[in-house]
C-alpha cells in the first residue's frame, strides 16, 4: 500500500457510501476477533446517513487499524470509543482509547514507518508500526487528514477527517477505478472486546 503510494499508482474504486457502514464493518470485525479480552467497546453512530465519495475497501482497512491499535494499547478494563460525527462539509472519525497513551516528544513520529513507542517496546506489544502509515495514507488519498491527541497513562485519541467530495479525484496520481483487494490489515489486534454496542449520537 505504501509503495503504491509513493509510486503514484494507486487506483480507488471510489463511489458514493455511507461512512457509517464503513466504520461499523470494521469495528464489529476487529472486535469479533478478540473476544477473550475484558473491555468496554462503544460505537457511536448517527441516526441518519453518513455519505461521502470514497473507496470503502480502502476507508474499512483505515478504521480497521485504528480500532486495532486502541485495543493492542488499552489494557483490561479499560475502554474504546469509535464515533462517526456528520458535518456539513467533511465528516469526522474518532477513535479514543484509554490505553498506554503515547509520550509527547515521541508523537511527531507516529506516522512514520515502522515507529514504536518506547512504551510499547517496554511491554513487549507487538506490532509492525505500519498501522498509522498506512492509515494516513489512505485518509491522504482521499483529501483527508489524521490528527492525535495523547497523553501517557490516560489515552489516545485519533480524528480522521473526510471531505464529502475527494479532491485527489482530479490529481493525476491517483485513479479512481477498479483496484484490487488491500488483503488482511496491516495492524493484526494484540486483544479483544467483550462485545461492541451501538449507540445512537
């Protein structure tokens, strides 16, 4: 994916679709994978759709390794939180975990390729530090943004914001036709939920 990236062929198959359908793909298939764990796992939807231009094989991989990553993090009894919030012109997810947090003079490293933590290291998590890479990636793709706010021993949250129309749709180094599945996340979950209940926003 990343290669692709940087190599300007990427192809999107990109049509209109409900980013709440996305998110709850993914969240639910994450959360089924790792049932033995003890969290609480929320995901806030609104009650009306959702809708953008986008490429959701692409977009569920994104919301796939932001999910996975809060709960790797997030010891037993804490909690995820993953939200769809409507705007006018861009749409919003969120994705908050009370987890390990990330230290604050190591956080412009985030997305760099195959960063991890020294909190990380230290318990031994384990993981490829590809997820958030990729996940800008795809945002970036899409016209997007990524955004994290944490702090040691109280949490991470990661905002991706989405435009309603994509703007690289007129950008010669993406197209936006057919492509070929992305294939398993490249985040693998290190844990689970004990279930994922949906509420209304």
């Amino acid at each position: 994916m990343l290669s692709s990236v940087e190599e300007a062929t990427v192809r999107l198959q990109v049509e209109r679709l409900d980013l709440r359908d996305v998110v709850a793909r993914a969240s639910a298939a994450v959360v089924d994978c790792v049932p033995e764990r003890s969290l609480d796992v929320a995901l806030h939807l609104p009650p009306g759709p959702v809708e953008l231009s986008g490429d959701a094989v692409k977009l569920e991989r994104a919301v796939t390794n932001l999910v996975s990553n809060a709960l790797k993090f997030t010891p037993d009894g804490g909690a995820v939180t993953v939200a769809v919030e409507r705007g006018a012109d861009e749409h919003v997810v969120v994705v908050s975990d009370t987890g390990i947090g990330i230290a604050q003079e190591e956080q412009a490293q985030l997305f760099t390729r195959f960063f991890r933590s020294a909190e990380a290291n230290l318990r031994a998590i384990q993981g490829t530090g590809l997820g958030l890479s990729i996940v800008q990636a795809i945002v970036e793709l899409h016209g997007g943004r990524v955004g994290v706010d944490s702090a040691p021993g109280v949490g991470t949250t990661v905002t991706v914001v989405l435009p309603l129309v994509m703007p690289s749709m007129v950008s010669p180094a993406v197209s936006p036709a057919v492509s070929s599945p992305l294939g398993a996340p490249a985040s693998e979950p290190a844990g689970g939920g004990e279930g994922l209940a949906v509420l209304p926003t």
